[in-house]
C-alpha cells in the first residue's frame, strides 16, 4: 500500500517536491545496523493520538505542519486546509491555525483562526511560533492581496489575526512561503520563500516591526537561476552563535541535488550568501534535502535529504541523515549518519531533526517501517562516532495517523509531538485528514 500527498505539496503552483510511489529499497551497507535496531528497539515507546482531524466543516484538515507547545503544555498548530472557508467539494482550500489543551484527560482543540476568507491568507504550511506577550507568528503558502502567502500574527492567541506581509506585491519579492519562521535576539522575524525573487526560485526574507506599528519586509537574498547555487529553499532556518544564518535548498548546487547555505551580515543591513555544501546524487551523501538544519554547541549542522545514498526507492536512494562539521581552515565535511530504507526502516526523511538532552536524535519519514506510512526513528551516538538507528514508532495500524510530514518536537519532559497528513478517525478524507500525537519514553 502507498498514500500519495493529492494535488502536491504547494497549491500556487508550487516546486515541492511531489512525494513518489516507491518500493523499499535494500541496502547492504545498512543491514548490519538494522540487525541491531531489530534487537534493540524499546517497547516503552507509546504513542498516543490527541485529536483526529475531520473534514466536516469547522475543523481543519490534513496538516503538513510542526506544532509548538508552550510552556504550561498547551499545543499550537496549523491545517493547510478546511475551516469555516474550507470547501470538501473541492478539497483544496481554506486552512486553520488551532490549538489542542488539555482538559483532565481528554485533549480539546480550539479553533483560532479560519484562513481563506476575502484577502485573508489561506494554506498554512508551517507551524506557529510564540513571542513572549503570547503572540502567534506564521505563514500562509496562499491568499492575500497578491494570491502569493501572507505573515500574520495571531494576537493574544486568537483574540485577532492581522497579516504582517502580503508576498509578491512589488518585482523580486518572494511567493508561496512554507516554512517555519524564526525569531533573532531583537524579535526580528526570518524565514524562505520556495518561489520567489529575482529568478523566481526562491528568497531569505527578514521582516521588522517599524517604530508606530506594522512591519517591513526585506529580502536579504535571492537564489539565481544558476547551477552552482542553491534553488527552492522549501525548510526553516537556524542561526549559530555568531549570527549566521543556515539553511537548506531542494534543488541547485554543483550537481543539483540541493545544497546547504549560509548568510552571513556584511554590514549595512546586507547579507553575504555561501555554500558551504553541495549534495550529489551519484556518491553516498544522499540528495534534496525539504528540511532545515539543527546546530550544536560546536557549530556542527544536522539534517535529513529525502533521497540518496543507495540504489532503493526507484534507484536515487532512500535518504539520509547526515552532519556537516566546519573544517579547521575552512570549509565543511559531511558524514552520513544513516542511510534510510533497507528492510523495515522508514524511507523518504522529511521532517527537521530534534536534538534530546542526552544527544540523540529525532526525526520521522514520510513512508516506510512495519505498515509502510511512515516511521518515528531515534539515531544514538557512540563513542567510536557511529550512529545506530531504532525505530520508535511504526505508523498505519489502525486508526493511528499516517505519512508524518510535518517535523518532531520535543518539550521539556522529553516527549515528542507531530502531526500527521492522513490518518485517524475521519473517513471525509479517504484515508482520514490527519491526526495530532504524542509519543512518550
């Protein structure tokens, strides 16, 4: 059985890449450490769905979407669609921003915004963000007065939605926002564009709230239409220490098969663009990354591709998770921490990872594991600088979500939650609109 995204990843016209119908691959290069896992894995993982979504006209549905949780357990989300202007006829439209609280057991979801009405925007993609007086921040891939995405801000979580930007007024702006935003020391907002900018193939924007209200957009870079360097940058972005951005692109580079880049201020309110990595489908480390990138106390950057390393998954590779370390002198050098797909190992990574306190890692494929929907795995160092790999949670069986697009997140207990794109009680999707969980050590 394979579960396909229906209409894509983007509604405007979008370059997300189209999720494909592949079989599992194997890899010997792997086997050895998925005999491991096989033997390792911890039955004290539970997960718990915590809302079902249904498309039934005031819920939202099918969510791509990370969450966040604040700091008293309450969890914030977005829907790319339904709501009060979702139309099920055509299945394609409105979008919500929610949030789930717990009431005694039971989890309660709160609907706090409706996308899609008149200029509103409509399609969000990515998970909201909280400021300190209780703010909501995100983006919406759709709607506004341009039909190219909108940034908005839900004050005083929900009272009232206002859009901080509309994308795509004026030449060069960027179109069809999808990722997280992110805030620096000053609550200056950042964030990509997958389409976009001078060539039309992407931008890094910044947005500042300007003395007497309201706020300005500038774009800080515009990716060229150029072999070398990046395009369709479809993830977030992370800042190191000094005030460096990173991120990552789907496609560009030396041999297109994405890159990983970083902007660094130059002075002036301008930014100076490098790759620092250029992904090649032909050698082992993996290729087209749809992710954003996490970063350590020394600097070191971790992320997912959704294809290479390997001859599974239509003959491009399964994906990877790999590190980049900076090089003393100069320059990065990457290693492939695992290589997805041999046996009954998730396949198609897509969501960012999540670091735990101890230093293991987090993250979910798309596709894969025992009902091949989809997989949580937990990648754990040693002290010879190998990562093992265990498989924490099979999706599919039952009524449980399926194809966990959106990424992890952990909260300070050490819990994970996401969201999945189908899945759970409702039959309004076909293969149910998707689900909230939480998993548990």
């Amino acid at each position: 059985m394979f579960a396909d995204f229906p209409g894509g990843l983007h509604h405007a016209g979008g370059q997300l890449v189209k999720i494909q119908k592949v079989p599992v691959g194997l890899s010997v290069v792997v086997l050895v450490v998925l005999t491991f896992v096989a033997t390792t894995r911890s039955a004290a993982q539970q997960e718990t769905v915590l809302h079902s979504f249904d498309a039934n006209g005031t819920d939202g549905y099918l969510p791509v979407s990370s969450l966040m949780v604040d700091a008293t357990g309450n969890i914030f989300g977005t829907t790319t669609y339904g709501g009060a202007y979702g139309n099920i006829s055509s299945f394609y439209s409105g979008g919500t921003a929610f949030e789930l609280k717990r009431n005694g057991g039971v989890w309660v979801e709160k609907i706090l915004h409706n996308f899609g009405s008149g200029t509103d925007g409509e399609f969000a993609f990515s998970a909201p963000i909280l400021d300190r007086s209780g703010n909501l921040y995100g983006v919406t891939s759709g709607g506004g007065t341009y039909g190219s995405g909108t940034a908005f801000v839900l004050k005083g979580v929900a009272s009232s939605e206002r859009d901080l930007h509309d994308f795509g007024g004026v030449n060069g702006d960027g179109r069809g926002p999808i990722a997280d935003l992110i805030f620096d020391k000053s609550g200056n907002l950042y964030g990509t564009t997958n389409e976009g900018g001078t060539d039309g193939v992407g931008t890094v924007f910044e947005l500042r709230p300007k003395q007497g209200g309201g706020w300005a957009e500038k774009v800080l870079y515009s990716f060229p239409m150029n072999k070398k360097q990046g395009r369709y940058p479809y993830g977030s972005l992370v800042f190191d220490a000094a005030g460096n951005l990173y991120g990552t692109t789907n496609g560009g580079g030396s041999y297109n098969s994405g890159t990983v880049f970083k902007l660094t201020p130059s002075g002036g309110g301008n930014w100076t663009e490098e790759v620092i990595y250029s992904f090649n489908y032909k050698d082992s480390g993996g290729s087209q990354p749809t992710a954003g990138l996490v970063i350590d106390a020394a600097g070191n950057l971790y992320g997912t591709t959704y294809f290479g390393n390997g001859t599974g998954c239509g003959g491009g590779g399964c994906g990877t998770a790999f590190e980049l370390m900076p090089s003393v002198g100069g320059g990065w050098t990457e290693k492939v921490l695992h290589s997805f797909g041999s046996g009954m190992d998730g396949y198609g990574p897509y969501g960012r990872l999540v670091f735990d306190l101890a230093g293991n890692l987090y993250g979910n494929t798309l596709y894969g594991g025992a009902y091949v929907l989809g997989t949580v795995f937990k990648l754990t160092p040693s002290a010879t600088g190998e990562w093992a790999e265990t498989i924490i949670h099979n999706f599919g069986s039952g009524q449980d979500g399926q194809i966990p697009r959106g990424s992890l997140i952990m909260d300070a207990s050490g819990n994970l939650f996401g969201t999945t794109f189908y899945g759970g009680t409702s039959i309004a999707c076909g293969s149910g609109c998707g689900t909230v969980f939480e998993i548990k050590p």
